[in-house]
C-alpha cells in the first residue's frame, strides 16, 4: 500500500465511524420520521392530510383565545413562551451579569442563581406546583397579602394564571444560563475600552451603550439561540406542573406535550407532524445563528464593510474637535 493509500485508509478509519453516526442516529430518524408524516394511520398515503388535520385543530392553534382567553392551543401557547421568557431572561441574565462584574463575592452570588439551571426541569415543574398551588403556594398567598383578589386563586386550576405561573416561574430556572454566558462575555472586553471611556468623561450609560452592549452582541445571538430552542422543546416543567394535557382546559399544553400524547395514543403520523414541525422550527433559529455568527446576511445585500470601533461620544471630545475646528478657521 502506498503513501496516498494509506492516508485514505487514515482518513476512512476517522470518517466512517462518523458517517456511520451521523446516518443512524441524525438522517434516518429525520427521513423516517419526515415520511412518517405523510402516511395516514392506515398505512396509505395521507398528501398533507395529516398536517391539515394537526394544524387546523383547536388544541393546535385557538384563536377564539384572543378574545374569551385560555386556552389558545399548543402553538400560541409556544409563541406566548417565547414572547415572554425570552426577553425576560436576556435582560435579567444581562443586568445580574453587569451588576456582579467588580462585587467581591460575586461568585457565591451567581453559583446561587445557576442553581436554577442545574436542577432537573422536572424538578422545577414539581416545585412550582407547590408555589402556585391554593393555599400552600406563596405565590397566591403574596397576592393575597396585597389584596389583589383576583389572583389570590389556585393558579394550576384557573387557565388565565397558570401559563403565566409557569413562564414566569421558568425565568429563574433559565437566567443563571444568560447570566454566566454574559459574565464569560464581559471578561473578553478589554479594560482598556472603559478606562479610556471614563477619562473621556462618559457616563456609565454611556459606556454601556456604546461600548459593552455593542461588544455583547455575538454573545446575545448565542444566548438568545438557546433560549429559543430551549423553548421550543418545552416539556418536563409543564407536565412536572401539570398532567399531560398542559392543565386544566390545555391552557400551559405545548407542542412538545401534545407530540408525546400522540405517541401515547398510537397516532404516530400526528405525533410525526408536530415533531416535523419543530425540527424546521429548530432549523430556522440554528441556520439563522450560524449566519450571523459567521457574519453573512440572511439576505443578499451590496458589498459588506469592515464593522467600525465602537466609540463613545464625550463632552472631552467635543469640545476638542470644536476648538481643532477653531484653530483651523483662524489659520485660513
């Protein structure tokens, strides 16, 4: 054998037991799983049937719940997630990640809030039971102390209470991972950009905006990416809290719930639909943050330019160029 036959041999020898992987565990369960959505369940050839069927029912997509409330079906429920845990956990992972950068102890500090994120998401869903259960939970017991009536209620038995409960319940299991991605992101920023900043005279909001924020970004794609996935296959903590029918009425039911029901009940094209479903939804998010991370627009534009340094605009700096401009008007 060769030279060049014994690197293809080295090279086989590394990439068919990946191949081999990647074609059981990734593309089959994708091909079958893409075909299996076609099939109605008496084995013929459903067309787009079965997406019809699954798309069109209530538990699906409700909206009569725009105007008489839970519950609005799987994927608003999803899209309400979203909506608002996303933003919710950025901000809060972003504003815990600044507050704590120079304060000694710090690290006690955020190991208590990523204590959330390590605990299993079933566990979680078991705890908020109890949190928002009447009378035992505190949640209903702090709304009580105020005197606001109307949410001094079970929240696991009244649909308009119980999918908020557990959004807002999730931010805490979901800020601890924001909060050190964005504390890793703040060690790559250079001293020397804030130390410059302050003797420039910029504000602290200044520095923030112009200097931190900006830098952040690539951060903030990842972080936003794995959110939205994370939200996207929702399903311990909902029925850790509820049952497998997303509560009372569906009003918590996600799409991951109402797949595993499907399985549950022998209807695998349906179930095969609703996973379908969220494989391009995952697709969407992953492609879209590989696209920005490499820097390629997700839409053909004109020639890209080079990104410009952030800079800061000062008093300092101001009233140089006005006195630079000055000294050049004197002069002609």
């Amino acid at each position: 054998m060769g030279r060049w036959g014994r690197s293809q041999a080295r090279f086989l020898s590394f990439f068919l037991p990946a191949a081999i992987f990647l074609i059981v565990l990734v593309i089959y369960p994708i091909v079958a799983t893409l075909t299996l959505s076609f099939v109605a369940p008496d084995g013929s050839y459903a067309g787009l049937q079965n997406y019809g069927s699954v798309l069109g029912s209530p538990d699906t997509f409700n909206p009569a719940c725009l105007q008489r409330g839970p519950p609005c079906g799987t994927l608003l429920n999803n899209l309400i997630w979203i909506g608002i845990h996303l933003p919710l956990t950025v901000f809060m992972g972003l504003f815990l990640a600044v507050l704590l950068q120079n304060v000694r102890g710090a690290s006690f500090v955020k190991s208590l809030i990523f204590l959330g994120m390590v605990t299993p998401l079933i566990v979680v869903g078991v705890v908020l039971r109890f949190v928002l259960e009447y009378p035992i939970g505190v949640v209903p017991a702090f709304f009580g102390w105020l005197g606001i009536k109307s949410l001094d209620v079970n929240w696991l038995v009244t649909p308009n209470t119980l999918l908020l409960g557990l959004i807002f319940g999730t931010v805490w299991s979901w800020t601890g991972f924001s909060m050190i991605v964005y504390s890793a992101g703040l060690t790559t920023i250079p001293k020397d950009y804030f130390e410059a900043a302050r003797v420039d005279g910029a504000s602290e909001w200044q520095i923030f905006r112009k200097i931190t924020w900006p830098l952040l970004r690539p951060v903030t794609l990842v972080i936003v990416t794995m959110t939205l996935l994370w939200e996207l296959k929702l399903f311990d903590i909902v029925i850790g809290a509820t049952n497998s029918q997303g509560g009372v009425g569906g009003a918590a039911d996600v799409l991951a719930l109402q797949m595993y029901r499907y399985f549950s009940n022998i209807n695998y094209s349906s179930a095969a639909v609703v996973a379908t479903l969220l494989t391009i939804f995952t697709l969407i998010v992953a492609v879209g943050l590989f696209r920005k991370l490499l820097g390629l627009p997700l839409r053909k534009k004109g020639r890209r330019t080079a990104p410009s340094v952030p800079q800061v605009e000062t008093k300092s700096a101001k009233a140089a160029g006005d006195e630079g401009q000055g000294a050049v008007e004197g002069i002609s």
